[in-house]
C-alpha cells in the first residue's frame, strides 16, 4: 500500500553522479555510516550546517542606537577605574631599523 506525503513532506531524489547540487545515494550512505546515523539523519545535520552557514542566526536590530539607550548603558555599565589589558597576540614595539 503506498503511502501519501503530508503536506510537510517533500519527495527527496539522489543525483545520478555526485557534483555541487547534490549527491548519490551510495555518498549519503557513506557519509551517515561514517557519522554513524540512518541517511535521513545525514541529510538533516547536513541541512542544519548548511542553515547555520547561511541563515542570520539572530533578529536583525533596529538600526543604530538612540541617545536615551546610550544613556541608560552608561548609567548600568560598571564604574570604577579604567584599566587595560596586556596582550602578547601583538607586537606593540616599533620595529627596529
């Protein structure tokens, strides 16, 4: 008996030879045999990479910040002394000639 796909189901094809727009079925087995998940699995962790890559991971913000907000980041930063931080990531000598 053939089952009907919902409407949150699509229907998913592999690629007769593996290029940039997609890939064989023998690929996808590999690949979820070495990461140890079905091939459907494969496909989803697959998919979240490629949406993470993709995809802004947060809201976009509402443009630059107004004078009221600026004022009340300054009243609840933490006062106190200013201090600096020593990195050695970077040379802050002059180089010598």
């Amino acid at each position: 008996m053939a089952t009907r796909l919902t409407a949150e189901q699509i229907a998913f094809r592999y690629r007769a030879t593996d290029s940039t727009s997609g890939v064989t079925r023998e690929t996808a087995k590999r690949i979820a045999e070495r990461l140890g998940v079905d091939e459907t699995q494969a496909i989803h962790r697959a998919l979240h990479e490629l949406a993470v890559k993709i995809l802004p991971q947060y809201e976009a913000d509402d443009g630059p910040l107004s004078a009221a907000q600026i004022r009340q980041i300054k009243k609840l930063a933490p006062q106190g002394k200013m201090r600096s931080v020593r990195s050695s990531l970077f040379d802050t000598k002059p180089a010598k000639k």
